[in-house]
C-alpha cells in the first residue's frame, strides 16, 4: 500500500493521478500546508525539504522495509518502476521521458509557480518580476506547444512525462496564459482533461475541502522560510 501524503497542489496531483492510472492502492495522508503541518518533525522524515508530496511504500518490491520517496518527479519514476507502467523500457524511450520529466521538474514548474506568485501573491505589484515570469510562462508554454504539434502525448505514448506536466498546465488561467494561442497544448490539456483517471484524482482532491482563504499568517509560513527555520527545524529533531 501506498501512502501519499498530499495537498491538493500541482505536484501534490502528480502522484495521485499516477495511482488512479494504475489502479495501485492508496492512503491519502493530508498536510495542509497553510499550516505548517509540512515542517512537522514526523514529515521532515519522510521529506527533509519540507515540501509536499512525498510517499512511504509500506510494500516495496525488493526490500521488507518500507521505502520512503520526496519530490514529486522523483515519486513519478520511482511508482513508474515498482510497477512497470508509464515508463518505457527502451533506453530511448526512457531517456526521453526522462528528459521531459525533468524539463518540467526544473524549468515549467518552478517557473509557473514564480509567475503565480508574482501576479497572485507578492504584497508588492513588481513589474519587471512580473513581467519576467510572464514571459518565461509563455515560452515554455510555447515550447511544449512545438513538441505537442508532433504528436498526440508527450512522448511517443502516454507517459509519467504527461503526468508531471499537466497540473500545471491545469492552472494556465492563473499563469495570464490563454490556451488558444496554443492549440497543441489545448488539445492536449482536453484529451488529458478527458482521461477517467485524471478526473478520479481530482475528484478525490476536492474530497478534501480545502477551501480556506489564504491570509497573512498562513502566507508567512508558505513563503517566509529561511535557512533559520531549516535548521530550527532540524535542532527540534536532534533535541
């Protein structure tokens, strides 16, 4: 059994989608983040960075331990290769799933979420900030528009490379991003959109109601971390 703890974020889904997919079973254990259950001792743990999601497989396939996993790109490859699916075998085919993995993991991701920020967020309205992160959503917008004109999914099947890409694209309207100047990329996010297990996790997501407004306290905790509270954090461990 699978245990993902999760909140109802873009990488929060990623795992979650993958399970409905694949028909593993699961746990869903809830951090609310807005509260700060993700610097709890008992979660650093399982993800010393503090960040949802992360996973114990209480059944892995090799070991009589069970198996611990942070980073949402990371979980991806880790379910993929537990159970054989959404990940080619092929050494191409892996490679380029791969690729597209961490294409998102450190270009699409960070970056959309700098861009909500900035737009969302920011106490301040910083235009070249803004402006930055508009631009840089748009080209690699753009980018994934180019690969999709090639092909129905990301890579030459459905793939984790889908999986890891799509909830943030699910939020384009956060991202001052309209999805028309991108047709492959809307016929893409409708045939995903589309998927019976895409819409199963979501659905499960809102389950959760998680409907609070975000106020001051909780975004102090999102986005005034530092290296103080790392290791605040870590000497509450060690005491």
């Amino acid at each position: 059994m699978i245990e993902l703890f999760f909140w109802p974020t873009p990488n929060g889904m990623k795992p979650l989608i993958f399970l409905h997919e694949v028909g593993l079973e699961y746990e869903l254990t809830a951090v609310d983040i807005n509260k700060g259950d993700q610097f709890t001792q008992e979660f650093l743990e399982i993800a010393p960075n503090g960040r949802i999601p992360a996973i114990i497989d209480h059944a892995p396939a090799v070991s009589e331990i069970a198996v611990s996993v942070f980073e949402s790109g990371a979980i991806l490859i880790y379910l993929a290769e537990k159970t054989g699916q959404l990940l080619p075998q092929s050494e191409k085919g892996r490679t380029e799933v791969l690729e597209w993995v961490m294409w998102q993991m450190a270009g699409l991701g960070p970056m959309l979420g700098q861009n909500h920020h900035f737009n969302v967020y920011a106490p301040q309205k910083v235009a070249y900030a803004i402006k930055r992160y508009n631009d840089e959503a748009s080209r690699l917008y753009a980018v994934l528009d180019l690969r999709l004109a090639e092909r129905e999914y990301i890579c030459s099947d459905y793939t984790i490379s889908d999986i890891v890409c799509y909830p943030w694209i699910a939020r384009h309207e956060r991202h001052q991003i309209n999805l028309d100047d991108f047709p492959s990329v809307k016929r893409w996010f409708d045939t995903m959109s589309g998927r019976p297990a895409v819409r199963d996790a979501y659905n499960r997501a809102e389950k959760m109601n998680v409907g609070a407004p975000v106020t001051d306290a909780s975004k102090s905790i999102l986005f005034g971390q530092t290296a103080e509270t790392v290791r605040g954090a870590v000497s509450k461990k060690r005491s």
